[in-house]
C-alpha cells in the first residue's frame, strides 16, 4: 500500500486521473451514464483541489495582517499566509521602542500591549521569509478625524444645487 508522504504530487494528479477516467469509462460502456457522470465529477474536482494545493505548496509566503484590540490597548498581529514570517520588526508610531519577533507562524496570532489608548495608530511590519529580501508593510488602524467630516450623501459632483450645511 502507498503512504502519502511516499507519492509525489505529479504522481498523484496523474494516478486520480487515469483511475477517475478508466472507471469513467468502464461505467460508460456498461450502459451506465449517470453513475458515469458523477464519477467524472467526483474525478474533476478532485484534480483540480490536488492542482490547488500543489499550487498552494510551491508559492507557500506570509501575510501579515495588523488590527486594533476592540479597547484599542493592543495591536493585534497575525500571520494569515501558508508560511512562516521571521525576524518581525514592529514599529507603532508614537511608541519609541519597536518590537521584535523571531518567528511567526502560520495561523497565530500575537497581541502587543500599548502604552494606552489610542484612537489611530500606524503600524510598520518589516519581516523576512526564506532567504529572501525583507519585505515593509504598513498599516492606518483606528479612526482619524478627517473620516467623522466625511458626508457619505454628498455628490462626487455638485449638482441640482447641493449646497453645504
């Protein structure tokens, strides 16, 4: 019997397809076309979710999302990508000293207490993955004040005489 781990990815694909339609076929010719059909579903969408995760497995990299706590004393840092972040450098505007993570792996997430409250913040992440170059990404969290000014009735052009209260 085949374990998993002992059949590589190319392999598979091509054993699901040539046993999804040989058995295809062999219903077909036996007059049975609907069990036919659904075996050619079933076989479809099994290669196409083995072509997925393949696919997902080769470009594995980090996503690294950034959020506020609900009582804004917290910033809240996840990794949502198929693969670990390393050596994260976290800098909060209004906080002298960054944060630093070695190791962030996929699906966790980490809470950095601040200070105190604050209402808006911006967030830098700088992290690396693989061997690669070190990738930046910043983050507006929070409410800043030109946001309550905004009229969400007003027109994108003035017309029929709109006029501000």
């Amino acid at each position: 019997m085949l374990s998993k781990d002992t059949v590589p990815g190319n392999l598979k694909t091509i054993l699901v397809a040539v046993i999804g339609l040989g058995l295809t076929l062999l219903l077909y010719l036996l007059n049975h076309e609907i069990p036919a059909g659904i075996v050619l579903i079933i076989t479809g969408t099994l290669l196409l979710s083995l072509i997925i995760s393949a696919d997902a497995k080769k470009n594995a990299r980090p996503i690294i999302l950034a959020d506020l706590s609900p009582g804004h004393r917290e910033v809240v840092l996840e990794n949502v990508g198929t693969y670990a972040a390393e050596k994260l450098e976290i800098l909060v505007s209004g906080v002298k000293e960054p944060w630093h993570i070695d190791h962030l792996e996929p699906d966790t997430m980490v809470k950095l207490s601040l200070p105190d409250m604050v209402r808006s913040v911006i967030v830098e992440v700088t992290y690396q993955f693989k061997d690669d170059i070190r990738r930046s990404k910043a983050f507006t969290l929070g409410r800043f004040e030109q946001d309550k000014e905004q009229d969400l009735f007003k027109p994108m052009f003035p017309l029929f005489g709109w006029k501000n209260k």
